[in-house]
C-alpha cells in the first residue's frame, strides 16, 4: 500500500499536539480555563488522552486544583487508570511540553485535527446515505446541512472583554446614533410608533405578529413588506403558506395602486385605472421581493429555502405567513400539537441567529380573545412562541359586518413583549378597500 493512500486511512491527529496540551495543564491548572473553550473530551484522538482529560475537567468542575498526583488518584478512584496509560504515562506527560505558556496554541492544533476528522465523519455519512434509496435526497441535504452548521458554530471564538475594550466600541454606536438620529438600527416596519419603540427589527429575532383570523395579520404583514421592499429597496423574504403568490401579488399591486381589490378581483375598471394598475406593477416587478407559496411546508424544507434566500437573494427579513401551517419534521399521529408548535418555535428562533436577521411569524390566537385586546396567554398551540419570541404584538381592532368599504377603521398594534425595549401601543388606520394598514395622519 502506498504512503498516500496509507495517509487517506489515518483520521488527521497530532499525537504531540494533545501530549502537550495535557503536559501544559498539568504545569500550570490556571491553564485549563483557556483551554476548555477551545476543547472536549472527544476532540482527542487517543483514548488515553481522552480519559486523562475527562479526569481533568472532573476535578476542575469540583474546584479542585490538579497536578500528577491528584489526576492519577481521580483515575485511580473512577478505574480510569490503566485506560489512562498508568502512572507512569500521566507523570510523563509535562517532560513533553517545555513551557506552559503555549498551551493555547497546542490547544487549536488539537482542535484543527478534530474539525478535520469530523468533516471526514461528515463526509463519509452524506456518502453512505446517498446511496441509500430508502432516504430521500433532501433529507440528506438537510442532515448535512445542519451537522456542518452545528460544526462551524462550536468553532466560534470565544472571548473575554474588558471594559477598556467594550466601552469605545459601544460608545462608538451611540455616537453614531447620535449624528444619525432619523434612522433605525434594524429594518423598519414603516409604522413611526412601532419603530420608535423597536428601532425596527433587529437581526437574529424572532417577531411574532398575532390575531384572530380575519383582523389583518396578513394585511399588516404586506403593509409592512410594502414599506420593506418596495420603498426602502430592502431585500425581504416571503413564506405564504396560505395564499398563492398571485394572490400576494394582487394585493401588493392593491396597495401600491390605493386601488380596491374587489374592482382589481372583478375587472369592473376604466382604462386610467388600468393604466394605474400597470404603473403598479411595474414598480412591484422591480422590488427585491422574493416569495415561496408552499403550503403545508415542513420545517425542514422552510430552513433550506430560507437559507436559499439569504445566499442567493440577501434578504435582510424573511416573514412568515403562518406559523401554524408549518409541519413539524418529527410530526405523527401521536404527536400533540403543542410540542410539535414548540418545536417549531425553537427551530425558528435558530434560524433567526443562523441567519442573523429578523424572522417575522404571523400567529392565531385563541377564541377567547375575540372582541377583546389579545395577551400573550391567548397564542395558540403552545407556550414555547411566547418563551422563544423576541418580539411578540397583537392587532386589535372593531370587527365590521363587512371590510368591502372605503371607510378607515381605527386599529392598533399591542406591543405586549419586546426583550430588548418598551411595550405599549401604537394606534394605525385599517383601510380595507385595499387591505392596507397606515400611519395615522399625525403620525405621519
């Protein structure tokens, strides 16, 4: 066998590197705080190191501070020594390292070998399984995606500030929002009141918009998208799991035009109106706008498409039309609604921090809520979207016989949690002739 395909065989290790990372810790203890932000037990490719480290990190978490003797006793006492190599290998292990003070340095190069033994595990099983008929591809695709996610996140940094080096760079911010003061640090919703108290959405939360059926969560949310991408040029995301992208369209095309959707749905128009619509559309075709119309879609398939989104569209916002049409990965029979919600929940707010941009969720709320203010105890299916939110409203507004007219509606959005800000309530107008919600005049 040659020695190239002899290396291919032999997962990536540096045998010296992880001699040394324990022959440094037992030099100088102090050393394991550096080290453990960099390592785990398994990030060794020995067992004996592996088993020597564990001992380490069990008298570290007692407090206790560890040399040659008390790391043999600690094995001795679990029955880890001879796997450990014995005494004789333990009280080796400082000849092989000539000052502790590197031990950061030997700790990555341990880490380096385990990224790139994990990467061939990885590999290797994305292989196997797609060889395997019995999976479907994107399941695959998607396993994959997320080990390698979950593979690059426990490799971020992990420091320490000072306050020396955390003041400058905050006041920095705050100098600049200071000269800067008309606008916001996240994307504006287009709502004064509403971004006064938020600022806009930030990146990595998840906003949860709720309210009976029929109040206007998808209205709000167009109107929002209306300001978003069409105004401001912002590239925005759109999962509508219920209504067709056409039906997006239209009612974008509504707002865009003050027109009523009825006239636009029956064709009863004359030629200027025409012409407006066409005016309309033309502004609609050039936004950065990108729309899935899926229904039922699995969360699965919403993590990948949304991921799809940001690398192939860079939106800046993804809004989700709605939460309680999604379909758990894990979903059965026997299965509560409850937990399959939570589990949703969860996977959004991560996608939210993968991504590190806003997700705006539309939520139901229950019927006991109805012609009264919703709370946060009214969102339907499960506690954890209330938990997992950073941002939770609610739309509340009078329910007329008929929204075919073109009389305004007093409505308001209840700002009933926000983690990072105040809560309250910002007054709108709801014109349902075009389904628009709007400034008030005065705020305007």
């Amino acid at each position: 066998m040659s020695t190239a395909s002899l290396k291919d065989r032999i997962p990536p290790h540096n045998i010296e590197a992880e001699q040394a990372t324990l022959g440094a810790i037992l030099l100088d203890w102090d050393a394991v705080g550096s080290v453990i932000t960099h390592l785990r037990a398994e990030s060794f490719y020995s067992l004996q190191h592996q088993t020597i480290f564990k001992a380490i990190l069990s008298l570290y978490n007692k407090g206790q501070r560890g040399d040659i003797l008390t790391l043999t006793e600690e094995l001795r006492q679990t029955g880890k020594l001879d796997a450990a190599g014995g005494v004789a290998y333990v009280a080796s292990l400082p000849d092989h390292v000539p000052t502790s003070s590197n031990v950061e340095y030997y700790a990555q190069l341990v880490k380096d070998d385990f990224n790139r033994r994990e990467l061939i595990k990885i590999s290797s099983s994305a292989i196997s399984e797609a060889h395997d008929d019995t999976k479907p591809s994107r399941t695959t695709l998607e396993d994959t995606q997320n080990k390698l996610f979950a593979l690059a996140e426990s490799n971020q940094s992990q420091r320490l500030l000072s306050m020396w080096e955390l003041v400058p760079d905050t006041f920095s911010i705050i100098e600049k929002h200071l000269h800067n003061q008309e606008t916001y640090t996240g994307v504006p919703s287009g709502f004064s009141g509403l971004d006064k108290m938020t600022s806009g959405f930030q990146n990595s939360e998840m906003i949860i918009i709720g309210a009976r059926p029929s109040m206007g969560k998808t209205a709000l949310a167009l109107s929002m998208i209306h300001h978003i991408a069409i105004q401001k040029n912002i590239p925005t995301g759109i999962f509508s799991l219920e209504m067709s992208y056409t039906q997006i369209g239209q009612r974008l095309i509504s707002q865009i035009a003050r027109m009523s959707g009825s006239r636009i749905r029956s064709g009863m128009m004359t030629q200027a109106e025409f012409q407006r619509l066409q005016d309309a559309a033309g502004v609609l075709y050039d936004a950065p706008l990108c729309i899935a119309d899926t229904p039922n879609m699995k969360m699965l398939d919403l993590r990948a498409m949304a991921r799809k989104m940001k690398q192939q569209y860079q939106v800046k916002i993804i809004f989700i039309d709605y939460i309680g049409l999604i379909t758990s990965d894990n979903y059965s029979s026997n299965t509560p609604r409850h937990e399959q919600v939570s589990e949703i929940s969860r996977s959004l707010k991560s996608l939210a921090r993968e991504l590190d941009i806003p997700i705006v969720a539309l939520c139901q709320v229950s019927r006991d809520s109805e012609g009264k203010e919703p709370t946060l105890a009214n969102l339907r299916d499960s506690g954890s979207i209330e938990q997992d939110a950073d941002v939770v409203m609610f739309i509340h507004r009078e329910r007329k016989a008929t929204d075919n007219n073109d009389e305004a509606i007093e409505a308001k959005i209840l700002l009933a949690k926000q983690r990072n800000g105040p809560i309250g309530n910002v007054d709108l107008i709801f014109l349902p002739s075009y389904a628009k919600f709007e400034n008030r005049a005065e705020d305007e």
